[in-house]
C-alpha cells in the first residue's frame, strides 16, 4: 500500500504520482499531478520556480520536461527532473527544453 505525498506549491496543489532515481546520468525523475481549479495551466517557468522551491534545489538543476493537461481539465500532468548537480543539467537536458524553462536561470529567480 502506497501513500501519496502531496505538495502545497504556494496556491497551487499537488499529487506525486511517481518518483525514481536516475543514478547513471545523476537525476531525478518525478511525475506529478498539478490541481489549478478554476485557473489556466500554470507555465513551466512557474512551476519551476514554486518546485525548485519546494525541493529545495538550486533551479538550474530543476527542468519541466512536460505539462499536459486535458481539454477542459483542471489537472496537469507534470514530469520535472532534477540533477544532482548544474554540470549535469548542462550535460544532458536537451537545449530547446532549456529555453522552454526561461534559460538556466529564468528573471527574477
């Protein structure tokens, strides 16, 4: 029986659905439910930020490789990855998922 660890993202609520470690490329992999009742689909900078908070992580080690929510939902499907280290970021997060995110340090991080 698993328990569900769930995020208070700062107005925004959220579920962990799956979390595994990546220790060949240094990373973490995570999936995440993200309710925004009543509002649009927040941008990945947005949810960069407000999860790289959460994590306590530096953000340029957090990337939002995808947000997917249905039409009409009010739930996004999220995966972010999470390096071990900026290097490793570098290395492996493919340059337009970098410039999707704001850049390594998006304004105002």
């Amino acid at each position: 029986m698993s328990s569900k660890k769930l995020l208070d993202l700062g107005g925004l609520k959220a579920e962990v659905t799956a979390e595994r470690s990546n220790r060949v490329i240094g990373r973490r992999e995570i999936s995440i439910k993200v309710f925004h009742p009543l509002a649009s689909t927040p941008s990945r900078v947005e949810l960069r930020r407000r999860l790289a908070e959460k994590y306590g992580v530096d953000i340029e080690r957090l990337y939002v490789r995808s947000v997917i929510t249905g039409h009409g939902a009010h739930v996004s499907h999220v995966v972010i990855h999470i390096y071990d280290s900026v290097e490793r970021a570098k290395q492996f997060e493919p340059e337009h998922v970098i410039r999707k995110n704001g850049g390594l340090r998006p304004e105002g991080a």
